[in-house]
C-alpha cells in the first residue's frame, strides 16, 4: 500500500459508507472500491460511496428479472397498497430523510422537506391509479373481439441527477411500478443517500426483493452499463444535454425507449399591465430557488421596455433580500462552483451590467463551502452566452423587449423549450404567447406550481416522453393488441 493509499484508507475509515440496494439488501461492490463525496457546505469530506462496475449492474438487473413476472402479476390492489405505504413511510421519515438530502446537497431543511414530501406524493398518486383500465375493447367486426392492454416493459433504468434527488427517483420509479415494470436505479455518485433510503423503505413496507435496486457509482461505468444491459427495456433519464446524447446513442442501437428529462433555459416573461409586486418576488425565487440548480428555474427574464427600468429595480432589491447558507444552499460541487464563477467572468467580457452578485458569498461556519450570491445581470442581448447556455447556478439575466411578437421571438431563439412564464393582466394575450411559447409547460401569473398531476417534459434540448400525471404510466407500458376470432 503507497503512503497516499494508507493517508486515504486512514481518513475514509472515520467516513460513514454506503453500498448498493440489491434484491431486498444493502450489497457491498463487487470490485470493492469506494468514491469520497466532499460536503459543499464545508468542502470537506462526507462519506464514501459504492464504486459500483457492471458486475454490480449484472446481479441487480438478475434481481430485477426475478422480481419481474410477481411483480407483473401480483394483484393490483395489493401493488398500490404497497405504493400508498410507501408515501406513508416516507412522509413518516421525513426529517430523517430531509437530513440526509442536506448532507449531500446542502440546501436548507426547508427545501429538502419540500422535496421529500413531494417524492410521497409520487406513490400516493400513482398508487391510487392501479385501478385504472388497462386496455379498450375494439368493435372491430362481429365475429372479431378484439382487445388491447397496456403492458411494462420489464427491467427499467432510472437515472437521476443530482439537484432533487430523491423526488427525480420518486418521479420516474413510481409510475413505472404502478405499470408493472421492475427498476434498477443509478442516483448521482453525489447524493446517492436519498435514493438507497427510498430502496430500502420500500423492502420495509413489503416490496418483493428485487423490485426496486439501487446501484452507485459513476455515470461512464454504472449508467452506461445499465442502458447497455440486455435485460434493460426502457431508460428513464434526468440530467444533462450531453448525457441525454450519449444515453440516446446506445439506446437508438439497441432500440429501446427513453424518457429524456434535460436541461432548460426557460423564459419569465413580463408586460408592463402585469402586476409587478407579485412578478418581481416570482421572478427572484423563479431563479433562486435550489441556487438556481433547477432545470425548470426561470434564468432569462424578458421585460417590457416601458417598465424595464422600474421592474429590475424591484428584483434587485427582492434578489438582495435573499441570504446565502439561510434562504439558498451552497453549489453543488468545486468544479460547477468554479463553472458558475466562470460566468461571472464570461458576463463581464461580453459587456452585462451587473445588477448585483456575481461573486462568491461566504457563510458563517460554512468557510470552505461553495455559496454564490444571487445575481443579476441587465441589458443581456439574448445572443450572449450567458443567455444561451444553462448556468445551473443562481444567475438571472435581463433581456428588454417592445412588442408581443418580440417577446416570443426571444423566448423561442433558445435551444431549450422546458418551461415559460407569462405575467399580464391581459389573458388574451397570455394565452395567445402560452399558444406560442415552445416549452412543455407554460404558466401564466404564477411561477412553476407544478404537481404531481402535471405532465412535465421538454421540447428542443430539454427532452422528450413525460413525467408525471397519468401520462408517465403511457411511457412505462407499452401496448399490445389482441385479436380473437370468435
Ligand atoms: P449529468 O448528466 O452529469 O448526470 C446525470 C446522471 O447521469 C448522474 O447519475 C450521472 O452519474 C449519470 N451519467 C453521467 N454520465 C453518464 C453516462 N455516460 N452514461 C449514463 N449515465 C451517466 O447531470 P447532473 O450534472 O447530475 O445534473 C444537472 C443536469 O440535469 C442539468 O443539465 C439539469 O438541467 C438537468 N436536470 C433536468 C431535469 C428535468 O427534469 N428536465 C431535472 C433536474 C436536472
């Protein structure tokens, strides 16, 4: 053993561990190895993750397939008891799970209740729709009856990014159990807890063994070994443009289906006849909220020209009310911490005029951690990169406008279509840009009440498929058509 290795082996040993959920049990890595986690409230190091290899993705997805015909068939009364217990345990741990959501992530236990609360409700919803028909009768001729069912893929692969991570795994496991499907589950290698949490409640509750799996490590290895698998039938995938590329290229060989949940760079869209209190506060927590690292955050504001000026002055001061290590937690990791800065310098050179932030922020007891202050940027042309590219950090840029058709033309010269947010009194015209605002989702006076009824999904670089509402059950199952003669 080097000298490194033993210093290493010698601090990782004061570090708790965490290891793989694998049919029903926590499952050391085949290969042995661990990855350090560095906590991005205090920079230092927080606990050693499983380093999962394909071996690891072998013996969960064997799980899985075992799991897979019970699961089909178990009684669906029985499938969505266990999902409504399930909601039941979560919500009963929730201040457990709420800590170990901020261990990893550091945001505050307000934004991590919020966010467990919400992963309930994914397993009361879809427990509650078992019930729902699975098929039509066709009248096709009157010597033909003829049906058609929905039915789950078998062995689906979940995975989820970093930023909400027990809701994202919530998001996507929930409906595609209730559609009969089995899951092998890859959290970020950065906040695995939550998700070996959610595993190991559901084998509580009495989940079979082998329905849910959870395995760690890195993308490369353990993401790409579960979209590779044979086994695997469909993938649902949350995370960058450029992960969503790679995933659909192995997936378009193997012709399987995706659900592409990517980035955003969606649009808050201000008249001068909307009512500005209420749109200036929507519009700071529109890209504060999780410091900004929120796919669906609202990072380009476009105001109308004749209240610009009064407009930006009111998100100033609303922005400079909001404090970091309190309201909003630290950057995820030193290098999107370094990347975020890095748009402060790329903001400068292409001549913003900064509003306020656009530096570092440093927070009593949390000294080594990676804060930004919230920022604001002004007289952006929506060409310059700052406008374009996805931060992922709590950075807002002002981007003026004169008429209707400018402000759609602004909204749509993005590669990202997630969401839009229109703010006028004048709902005619609300409704005619929400017509023409290319996004999944488009609110109008309010800012991303989003639930868990609520399909969501991108156009352009944010994704396809839906999450969430009954449409996600539509893009766990597939259909098949029966015909009998009779
Ligand atoms: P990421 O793409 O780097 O990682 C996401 C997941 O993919 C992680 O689990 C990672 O380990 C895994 N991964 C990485 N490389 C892989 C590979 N080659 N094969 C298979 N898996 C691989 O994203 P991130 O940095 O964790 O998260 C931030 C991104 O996620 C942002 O772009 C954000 O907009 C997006 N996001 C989208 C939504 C949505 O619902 N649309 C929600 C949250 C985050």
């Amino acid at each position: 053993m080097s000298d490194a290795t033993a210093t290493l082996e010698g601090k990782a040993a004061e570090l708790g561990r965490l290891d793989h959920w694998i049919d029903g049990a926590t499952t050391a890595p085949a290969e042995g190895n661990y990855l350090e986690t560095v906590s991005p409230m205090t920079g230092q190091p927080a606990l050693r993750v499983a380093a999962g290899t394909p071996g690891d993705v072998d013996a969960a997805v064997a799980a899985a397939r075992r799991a897979a015909p019970g699961w089909r068939h178990f009684v669906s009364a029985e499938r969505g008891r266990l999902m409504l217990a399930l909601a039941e345990a979560i919500r009963a741990d929730n201040q457990r799970l709420a800590e170990l959501e901020r261990a990893d992530s550091g945001k505050p236990m307000a934004g991590a209740l919020a966010e467990i609360e919400g992963s309930a409700q994914y397993f009361e919803f879809y427990g509650s729709l078992v019930y729902l028909p699975a098929g039509d009768v066709l009248d096709v001729a009157p010597d033909q009856h003829v049906f058609t069912r929905r039915e789950p893929f078998g062995v689906v692969g979940v995975i989820t990014p970093w930023n909400l991570p027990m809701n994202q795994a919530a998001r996507a496991i929930a409906p595609a159990l209730v559609a009969g499907n089995v899951i092998v589950a890859k959290p970020s290698e950065i906040t695995s807890r939550t998700t070996i949490e959610l595993a190991r409640l559901a084998t509580q509750v009495g989940f079979p063994d082998g329905v849910i799996n959870v395995v760690l490590g890195t993308g490369p290895t353990v993401g790409e070994a579960i979209v590779s698998h044979p086994d695997v039938r469909k993938v649902a995938f949350t995370g960058s443009v450029a992960v969503g590329q790679a995933i659909g290229r192995i997936a378009a060989e193997r012709i399987i289906p995706l659900t592409l949940e990517l980035g955003g760079k969606s649009a808050n869209i201000v008249f001068e006849d909307a009512d500005l209190d209420i749109a200036a506060k929507e519009a700071v927590r529109g890209f504060t909220l999780n410091s900004g690292q929120v796919c669906s955050a609202g990072t380009r504001l476009l105001v109308q020209r004749s209240i610009y000026d009064r407009f930006l002055d009111a998100v100033k001061e609303v922005t400079e009310t909001v404090v970091p290590g309190e309201d909003i937690g630290p950057i995820i990791t030193p290098a999107q911490y370094q990347r975020v800065q890095g748009y402060f310098r790329v903001a400068e050179e292409d001549g913003a005029r900064k509003l306020t932030g656009g530096e570092v922020a440093s927070v009593e007891g949390c000294e080594g951690g990676f804060y930004v202050k919230p920022t604001v940027y002004a007289d952006v042309d929506n060409s310059m990169r700052i406008a374009q590219e996805e931060i992922f950090g709590p950075v807002l840029v002002a981007i003026p406008f004169d008429t209707e058709e400018d402000a759609i033309r602004i909204t749509n010269d993005s590669p990202y279509g997630l969401i839009g947010t229109v703010w006028s009194r004048d709902i005619s015209r609300a409704l005619r840009v929400a017509d023409r605002i290319e996004a999944g989702q488009v609110f109008v006076n309010v800012w991303n009440t989003m639930s868990v009824q609520t399909p969501f999904g991108g156009h352009k670089h944010s994704g396809y498929g839906r999450e969430k509402g009954i449409e996600a059950i539509h893009h766990y199952s597939h259909l098949k058509t029966v015909t009998v003669k009779i």
